[in-house]
C-alpha cells in the first residue's frame, strides 16, 4: 500500500529523475507504454496496482463507515485530516531516512508494517468494536505507516526507468493510480453491501502483500559507494530543509502546491456526505462517484502530452485548477447521481493534469542525493494543505452546510489561479543537476576526523572594484548554491582598507558535512562558479579550510555524540 494523500490514496511512486544531464537533447518516448520495457518497472507497477486497488477499498470504507458512526461533516471530514496528518509531521524525518539508508530494505519494512497495522484494524471492525474514534486512531495508524515510506517511493522510480522515459512514467503512474480509484471504490461498495463491512479492510491488508513480494523480487542497482559515512539524521533532516529552503525551483513548487491543495481538499474530504446526504444514494454511488473520478483521469493521462505541448506547463495547471474549483461547485449543487457523476468526471481530468504537473516539477527542482528530502517537503507541503483545507472546509459544512461549503471552497479555489501565476512551474527541468566534482579535495598535514567540526571555508578573492557590483550579485547567486548544498552561516565580507579584496566565508557542521559539499556540487553550480571567478584578478582565487580547534577530550565526546 503506497502512499498518497486520501484525495489521492493508493498512488505508486510519481517519478524522480537522476538529475538533469545532457540528456536534454533526447526527445522522451511518446508512448506511455514506454517504461514497462523496463521489467523492474513493469513489476512494482503491478504489484501497487494491486494494493492500490485495496487501499482504494478501505479508503472509501472509512469515508462511509464513518458516515453511520458519525453525521456531523467535521466528524466525516476528519478521516481524511487523519489520513493526511500523519504525512504532514512524518514526511520529512523519512526522507532523511531515506536519503541515509538502504531504500528498498526500508520500503520492504515500512509495509510490512502497514499491513500489520491494517490487519488490526480489519481486526476492530471484524468483532465490531469500531467507533468514530477508534476508526479515526486506526487511520493515522496506517497512515504513519505511509507516510515514513513515501519520499522512499518517491525516490526509487529513478531506479526504475531511465531519465528519457521519467514523463511517460507520470502518465503510465497517473494511469495505475486511477485504475485503481475507479476499480477500488466501486467493488468496496460492491464488498459492503454483499459482504460487510469488514470485508474492504481485510482486502486491503491481503492485497499490500503484493508489494512486499515486488520489493523482495527486485534486484535493486548497486551505487557506487561513498568513501565518507552516512550522514547523522538530525543533520541530514536540516540539510534537507536548507536545501528547500534555498532551491528557488522547488519554493515555486510549493506555493503553488499549497494554493491548490487547499482548496481541492474540499470535495475529497465531503464526497461521502455528498453521496450519503445531498444526493441520497448508498455506498454504490459514493463508490461510482469515486469510480468516475478515476476512470476520468485514466482517460485525461492519455491525453497529458498533447495537451502539455498546447496548454504548456503553466497553462496545463491553470486550467487544473480552474476545472477542480468548477468540480467542486458542481458538487455543491448536486440534486441528483447523474450531475454528481459529471461532477467526479470533471474532476478527475482536472486533478490529474494539476499534480501531475506539480509532482513532475518537484521532481526536476531536485538533485538525486537530497531526492528523498526535497520530495518530503513537497509531500508534507502538499499533506499539510489537505490536513487544513479537510478540517476547515469540514467546519464550514458543520456551520453552514455541505453545499455552502463546497460553493465557498470552489470560489476560493478559482480565485487563487490569479494569485499565484508568478510562480511557475518546472522552471528546473533544463538544469543540469548531474554532480560536477569540480572542487579539488582539501590539502591536509594530517588525518583528521570526520565528526570534527564546524569548518569553515575562506575563499579570498582579487576583484577590479569597478566590478564590485557585478561581482556581489554573481557571488550572491553562489552564496545560495552553498546553502542548497549543505552549508550554513554563508557571508561575503569587503576590505576597508583594500577595494580590490574581498572574503567569502562559510561553514559546514563537520568535516564529513564538507566533504559531502564537494560532491553535491552539480554543473549547474559550477557555471554559477565561473560566473563569479570571472572578476578574480591575477591568479586564485586562495582557500582555506579551517577545522575547529578542541583538545582530545573533547573531541572524544563530540565523536561519542556524533555516532
């Protein structure tokens, strides 16, 4: 069972590049067959349509089963916060973890784990001790479960296929995602009015078995290992949030995110109430409403490179969104099962053609060593705007009704088209973010410790001062390039006394932190590098590498914390 948010529950991994190389010149394969060339490919993608298939069933059960537990709509709305709550506080711890470990032991784990947790809550339901609240604890449960494991799903797909065939990957996942939502919702309410209502959640723990069988069967591609040691945890979780923090590409990414997400939670997290209340119908149609969801992205993905090469990135998303606020309205003046039905219709096209986007831009803002952690900002961002936008729209229905609701979410939704066209998408995809090893490694007298730290780099430079201003704005630029790549407290500093001389300084938490600096350093650094070494002067420009200085007792306990 993969994670995605509950509006999207079941996805298989959106796919990561190896980083932008000089494959730019290569026209991606045009069919969405392409990747199952690929047999490593071709499996995992089975196996998650399989448990996407179950967690599609035991997703739209909770939505339902708390339906007759609980009529209140924040009461219904809170499944989906539980379901995507976890994702928002877990995301990022895993994929640090993910950044510093094996990853297909660890996805092989963190399922196993899913499955135990949903067999218990299969369990509950089975001797029929559920209540709203219960149903709500067993949900985050599972979804802590996939939430530490989905920036490792996020991350492995570049194992999977080559860069070339990364975009016929979204469509072929895209595909398999909405397979599933359109099969899944409509057998859980087949299996709950012919079997009960255990039966969905017994599925779907039987069916996650698929995934640990792909994942043990996959021979995972040996890397080269690194001569330096895994990067401490809580380190690599900050570097992760600095590399965010500074990776303009991915920032865009997340507004735009955040923005949609919002406001598209609103439909996701009432669709039951809709189905149940509004319209009247049983568990059948709240499973064909999310059947014509997916059965209407199934059909938008293959049309996602035609309407990428006439819309464009940008425009692609803008009328995803536009759409996904009209799907909302429409559900808010829903009467009857046929306009709620064209209501799932429009909204599955325009779902799928906005976070297809959104995933693919966040997958080519990245570099493949902080893969795992920059997804996990970008699912965490996406988590947090679903966890927010399901309990507000969730109050609003409780105070004002369903459909009031719905109306509200889909004029904001709307509105925020315009507010957020400055930020644009896949502005990263030509960059190429291949590691350069263009830094020399650091003369030293002696061997020092990895864990010793800070250091701190000095890099003295020679500028014509008729240049200074141009100089400061390139080296600027490659003051952002530090920070992304791990460093930290970055500054540039000018001589009084000399017009011509200027220092750049900035540190590293430990030695090892800097010698990672040095491979991180992509060839889209290394052209933002000659930009600002083209004001030096004369020869240089002079380094210095400066480890902090302790006595051996000391340094014994700061290697013990360390480890």
């Amino acid at each position: 069972m993969t994670y995605a948010p509950a509006a999207d529950r079941g996805s298989i991994m959106p796919p990561s590049g190896r980083g932008q190389s000089g494959d730019n010149a290569v026209k991606p394969p045009v069919s969405v067959l392409s990747p199952f060339r690929h047999k490593p490919f071709a499996v995992i993608w089975l196996a998650t349509l399989i448990a996407n298939i179950g967690t599609w069933m035991y997703s739209a059960a909770c939505g339902w089963l708390m339906t007759s537990l609980a009529t209140a709509p924040l009461m219904v709305s809170l499944v989906q916060v539980a379901s995507t709550l976890p994702v928002f506080l877990l995301a990022i711890p895993g994929g640090a973890l993910v950044d510093i470990i094996d990853k297909r032991k660890y996805l092989i784990v963190g399922e196993i784990a899913i499955s135990l947790s949903a067999s218990a809550f299969a369990a509950v339901i089975w001797f029929h001790l559920v209540t709203s609240w219960n149903l709500l604890f067993f949900a985050f449960l599972v979804a802590t479960g996939e939430a530490l494991t989905a920036p490792a799903w996020e991350a492995i797909v570049s194992l999977l296929v080559p860069r070339p065939e990364l975009p016929m990957a979204v469509a072929a996942n895209s595909v398999s995602v909405n397979v599933s939502r359109a099969v899944g919702p409509a057998l859980g309410g087949a299996l709950l009015g012919a079997l009960g209502v255990p039966a969905p959640f017994l599925l779907n723990a039987v069916s996650n078995f698929a995934v640990i069988g792909a994942l043990a069967w996959w021979p995972e591609p040996t890397r080269a290992a690194s001569r330096l040691p895994p990067e401490h945890f809580t380190s690599a979780m900050i570097i992760g949030l600095r590399h965010a923090r500074y990776n303009r590409h991915l920032i865009a990414t997340l507004i735009r995110a955040a923005g949609f997400f919002v406001f598209a939670s609103a439909y996701w997290a009432l669709l039951p109430l809709v189905a149940r209340q509004q319209v009247g119908g049983g568990p059948t149609l709240y499973g064909a409403l999310l059947g014509g969801i997916g059965l209407s992205a199934v059909a938008t993905a293959v049309l996602l490179p035609r309407l990428k090469e006439w819309l464009g990135v940008d425009g692609l998303a803008h009328g995803g969104a536009l759409g996904s606020a009209a799907a909302t309205a429409l559900f808010g003046l829903a009467s009857s099962p046929a306009l709620a039905i064209s209501a799932s219709v429009v909204a599955g096209a325009t779902w799928i053609t906005t976070v297809s986007s959104l995933n693919v831009s966040a997958q080519t803002a990245l570099p493949e060593w902080v893969r795992g952690r920059g997804l996990a900002v970008y699912i965490t961002v996406m988590a947090g705007a679903l966890s927010l936008g399901s309990a507000i729209w969730g109050e609003v229905g409780s105070r004002l009704g369903v459909a009031p609701a719905l109306l509200v979410a889909a004029v904001g939704g709307g509105l925020s088209v315009p507010l957020l066209r400055r930020w644009r998408l896949q502005t990263g995809k030509g960059i190429d973010l291949t590691p350069a090893m263009s830094w020399p490694s650091p003369a030293m007298a002696s061997d020092i410790n990895p864990a010793r730290g800070p250091v701190m780099v000095i890099i003295a430079y020679r500028i014509d001062p008729k240049n200074r201003e141009a100089f400061l704005e390139a080296i600027e630029k490659a003051g952002r390039e530090r920070y992304r790549d791990g460093a930290y407290a970055w500054q540039v500093f000018e001589d009084p006394g000399d017009n011509s001389r200027f220092i750049e300084t900035f540190f590293s938490d430990s030695w090892a932190d800097h010698l990672r600096q040095h491979e991180r350093v992509t060839k889209a650094d290394q052209v933002q590098e000659e930009a600002v070494l083209r004001f030096q002067i004369g020869d240089g420009p002079k380094i210095t590498h400066l480890v902090a200085a302790r006595s051996r007792t000391a340094t014994r306990k700061a290697k013990r914390l360390h480890t």
